[in-house]
C-alpha cells in the first residue's frame, strides 16, 4: 500500500471517529460506566450494533440495549481514572444520564457477598482535613462555582426509584452457601449509602469507622468521583454496587470467590434499568 493511499485511509478513519462521536452527540443516549474489565464487557455483549470511538486513548463503545442508545466505557480503578473518562464521556457524548456498574466490599453487616445496594447517595471517605482540633472538612468544592459541593452527592430520584422496580423483575444469581456451594442464599438489595476511596479496604476496623462516619453501606474506589463529575456537570446519575467481600480481613479470599457473581448481578439490574428507560 502506498503513502498516498495510506493517508487516505487515515484520513478517512479520523473523519469516521469524529463523525459517529458527533452523531451520538445531537441523539439521546445513555452512559454505562464500569470499572473493571469484566463488569463492562458483560455489558457490552448485550449491545446490538457495537461501535468504537477512542476518545483521548480511551475506548467507549456506541450501541443499543433495547430501545435506548448506549455508550459503555471501562474507567479503570480508582478515582481519578474514574472522573477522567466520567469527563470525557460527557464532553464528547453528552449523555443525559450516567449509569455506573460494579463490585464493592459491604460494609453493612446484614449484608453479604452477592447483596446488591443502590447508592441513593456517595461520599468521598477519604477527602478531608487534618487538624489538631480534629474536625475534618468532608466537603469537596466545585471547581467552577467556587461553592462547597454536599458531603453526600444524592443520586437521580428518578434512576433510583425506577432502579428499585426494575430489580423485583431481575432473576438474579443466587449466592453460594459456605456448605456444599449450593446457591440457595437468595440476593438482598437495599438501598442505602456508597463510599469511595482510593484505598482497598480490608480492614474490621475501617469497616466499623465507615459505618459510623458515614452510615456506610458499601465502600468502593470510583462511585463518588463518578457522583462528582456529575453533580457538577448536572447530569442525571446512578451507583449501582454489587458487593464482592466484607471489606473484612477476608476481603481477598471473598473477592476471588465471589466477584464472578457479584459482576454479572450487577450487570444483569443496570442492562433490565436500560431497557427498563
């Protein structure tokens, strides 16, 4: 192939990208958010008529799920990773609302591995101040209106409630018992309040302090950034978690055993809440 014909090929590709970006643009659409690589391709093998467009080095798939138009992007781990393609995905989508897929550690303790919790609100739990005084500054601030942001980012009432319906029609995994594996431990879903840190937490005594500081239900390390970007962008989002450990000194054990199942529930509600729109 020569030089000529390869620039043409180029040339035209770059135009393609940007052209299906910009289509996707004018349309309503809905953004899928997944941390980990296997949360989000189980939400991806659900979309009729796949499209990629890389943004910026970072992939974001363009489909349907039902009748709604979807863009699906993997965040990565941690916060900063999570508001960047959180970012990038409402410069150059312009999503109308934001749905985030994933595992979690409970923090809860009438909840287990497998158990489900809707975030009706996030919080950074490791954002604050240190002072002698010991009274932390929990709020982060908006960047553009110089205002203190809640400590709590509540989630869309809509998403949340409509999410809350959608879920008694989900034939969900059930959880392996301790005896025999056999899964007849049926899923509890609850809404209730996820925190977010850039730490993995595996710790009886961090658990405990989540708990009492914040009324945590599940900790995890993207939801809140995700919350964030959102709220100040004034876009429409939900958490969705499924819990994959305790956030106990087993968390590691737990998380090997139980992340299979606690992925595709999650995956399962967020795909029924699309069609569900």
């Amino acid at each position: 192939m020569n030089k000529r014909r390869l620039f043409l090929v180029f040339t035209f590709s770059l135009f393609y990208s940007f052209a299906f970006a910009q289509r996707y643009k004018t349309k309503p659409i809905t953004g899928l958010l997944g941390a980990f690589g296997a949360e989000v391709a189980l939400v991806k093998e659900s979309l009729r008529k796949p499209k990629t467009v890389i943004v910026d080095g970072v992939s974001f798939t363009c489909g349907r799920i039902g009748n709604q138009r979807v863009v699906v992007a993997e965040t990565g781990i941690g916060k900063v990773n999570a508001a960047m393609t959180t970012t990038l995905m409402l410069d150059h989508f312009r999503p109308s609302r934001v749905l985030f897929t994933g595992i979690a550690g409970g923090t809860n303790p009438d909840l287990q591995p497998g158990d489900i919790v809707i975030a009706g609100r996030t919080a950074h739990h490791d954002y604050g101040s240190i002072t002698s005084k010991n009274t932390p500054t929990r709020q982060t601030r908006n960047a553009i209106t110089k205002e203190f942001n809640p400590v709590y980012f509540p989630a869309d009432s809509s998403l949340m409630h409509l999410a809350e319906k959608v879920v008694r029609t989900v034939s969900l995994e059930g959880i392996p018992l301790a005896s025999g594996g056999v899964s007849d431990r049926p899923v509890k879903v609850v809404t209730g309040t996820v925190v977010t840190g850039d730490v993995f937490v595996a710790s009886v005594d961090k658990v405990k302090s989540l708990r009492t500081d914040f009324g945590a239900d599940a900790t995890e390390m993207e939801g809140a950034a995700v919350a964030q970007v959102c709220y100040q962008i004034q876009v429409p989002h939900l958490i969705i978690r499924s819990l994959s450990d305790r956030a106990d000194a087993e968390a590691h054990i737990a998380y090997d055993k139980f992340y299979p199942t606690a992925a595709r529930n999650s995956a399962k509600l967020v795909i029924a809440l699309v069609k569900a729109l």
